[in-house]
C-alpha cells in the first residue's frame, strides 16, 4: 500500500491525476481470471482517525484514456462538481466530512515482473518505486474542475 494525507480544509475537491496498472476484468463470472500488472488496484480515502473506511473506488470503476490515464475527484458529497461522473471521464470518491484524513493506493497481488508497485518500495516514500504510476494530487475548487469539461480535457497539475 501506498497512502498520502489529506485535509479537507487545504481546498474544496482533490483531484488526482495517475496512469493505471493493467489488471483482469473480473465482473463478469470469466471463468479463469486474466493477467496485467496486478490482480486488483483501488484508491480508498480514510478519515483520521481511522477508524472505519470512507470509500474506495475499484479498478474496474475508474474511466481510462488512451494510455490507461485516470482522474478521479475526491471531495465532500456536497461538493461534488457536476462532471465528476464516469460519462465524463472522471471518477468520484466521496470523502469523510471535513477535515484531516488520508488516502490508500492498493496494489494487490502484482505480478512479479511488475516493478511499479508499492510492494516493491524500500523507504516510506514510494513515488520513485512507482515511477509513472505515481498519483499526482492538487487540491482544486469545484468551478476549476468543472472548466476541465464533459468529456474530461488537459487541466494543469
């Protein structure tokens, strides 16, 4: 796992911008599971303390572009921008009311030859371990979220 701290009191909205590992498609009923370069991955968002979970968004849940790029927007359910819907290209995660929390990145069972994963990390910091699979996060009002548009367009990191 992977997880970065979040304050709700920093911005209205998080919106993290991160390239997708491959993954099977297990919805479905396939009957042998598929390869990529894990079995499963999620972003969970916890409050702090944490003691219970938030949310989580699944793999199988978040729009990809072209290149397995994903945005998802993280905020309170009350301020939630109208285009943060997978139509658009944008994945929502609710948020525990205001204030501090943090978020999980989970990689479950990667593939051995799969460098880019936080099971592979040899420090407490794994943006070097996972390279271009690095979540980026900025916090963002919901006016600038709404201006990357339907369907989801270039929005500075």
């Amino acid at each position: 796992y992977a997880y970065a701290p979040i304050d709700s009191g920093r911005g209205d909205l998080i919106v993290l911008r991160g390239r997708a590992p491959t993954h099977p498609i297990t919805r479905g009923g396939a009957r042998r599971m598929g390869s990529g370069n894990v079995r499963y991955w999620s972003i969970c968002a916890y409050p702090e303390p944490p003691d219970r979970t938030a949310a989580c968004i699944a793999d199988e849940d978040i729009p990809l572009g072209r290149d397995r790029e994903y945005v998802i927007v993280a905020g309170p359910a009350d301020k939630r921008p109208a285009n943060a819907r997978a139509a658009c290209g944008i994945a929502w995660l609710p948020l525990p009311a205001a204030g501090p929390g943090f978020l999980l990145l989970r990689h479950v069972a990667p593939d051995a030859n799969f460098t880019f994963t936080p099971a592979r990390a040899t420090t407490t910091y794994a943006a070097p371990t996972l390279g271009p699979f690095t979540p980026n996060g900025t916090y963002r009002s919901i006016i600038d979220v709404e201006t990357i548009g339907c369907p989801v367009r270039h929005m500075d990191r």
